[in-house]
C-alpha cells in the first residue's frame, strides 16, 4: 500500500469502501439518468411552450440535467480509488473534493426533486421557470415525459440521494484524518 496508508489508520482505512461504493452507485444512478436523457430528448416540445416563447432547452443542457454528476461522480471516484492505493491520498484533498461533491449532489438532487417528484402535479417548477419537463408534450407534470417511467425518475432519485449520503460520510472521514494529521503534528 502507499504513503497514504499512514493518513488512513483505524477506522479511517474503511476510506476507500466509500469510494468503492461511491462509485457503485454512481454507476448505478448513471442508467436511469442516461433512460431519463433519452427520453425528454425524444420528447416534443409542447405547443403551448412554443407559442408563449419560453427559452427551449437544448439538447446539451437536457443530456447534463440527466448526466453531469453521475458521470462526473464516477470519474472522480476511480481517480480517488488510484490515488489511494497507488500515490498518496491526502485527507485535505479528500475533504475539498468530498464537499465540492456534496454540494453538487445537494444541487443536483434538489432539482431533480423539484422538478420530477415534489412538482408533479403543481406548479412549483413552473412558476420558476426552471423546470423543462413543464414544456415536454404530455408532460404538464401530472405525467412525465412519455418514453419515461416513474420507476425510472424515482430510481434515479433514489440513487442520487445514496450517493450524496455517501459523500457526507465520507466528508466526515476526510475531517477526521485531517485532525488526526494536525494531532499527530501538534505531538512531533
């Protein structure tokens, strides 16, 4: 094992678990997102959406709605994963990166809540004009868009979710070796 094996002692050797399972559910979440993608892209606007001229979203920002944090969860897991068992993982990196994530998490499965689960039925995401599945044909939030189950979208979100606990706890992992770290400094 590397260097960073004297960072992640006791408990904290359970580190690399958390990313392991990181990335099991990063994974696990980028396949209803990537169904999720395909299907609002397949789906037509409404034309009520094209006649009061709403800004369209396009393609790109439909596929990163869907994608953006499942993908780029999984990329940074497995960099976390080589950096630990090859190099040096260093808990001060570990706790940056763990609440950059975590916040993107936060954000991401806030706004899949509003607009999939919570907005269904309601003009929550409507009247912010932050939700594009309003303007999907069929979509008028008592459905969802019609290639797209709700099995899927609550899958998803389910998912996500994990993932974001997830990186609480590995956070709290993070901050406990970095105090272990600045102990052992304080002792020397």
């Amino acid at each position: 094992m590397a260097a960073s094996s004297t960072l992640w002692t006791g408990r904290l050797r359970y580190t690399p678990l958390l990313n392991i399972l990181i990335f099991i559910f990063a994974v696990a979440c980028f396949g209803p997102a990537a169904s999720y993608a395909n299907a609002v892209i397949n789906t037509p606007m409404s034309e009520d959406a094209i006649r009061y001229e709403r800004p369209r979203p396009t393609n790109g920002i439909k596929i990163a709605y869907a994608l953006f944090m499942p993908f780029f969860t999984i990329l940074q897991s497995l960099f976390d994963l080589v950096l630990h068992f090859c190099f040096s993982l260093h808990p001060i990196y570990a706790l940056v990166i763990s609440v950059i994530y975590f916040t993107g998490w936060l954000t991401q499965w806030a706004m899949w809540m509003n607009c999939e689960i919570t907005a269904i039925g309601t003009d929550n995401g409507h009247d912010l004009n932050v939700c594009f599945q309003a303007d999907l044909e069929g979509a008028d939030y008592s459905t969802l868009p019609s290639k797209s189950s709700f099995e899927v979208v609550n899958a998803r979100v389910g998912l996500g979710f994990v993932v974001f606990a997830l990186y609480i706890a590995y956070g709290v992992m993070a901050a406990l070796a970095v105090a272990r770290k600045r102990k052992a400094a304080k002792g020397r």
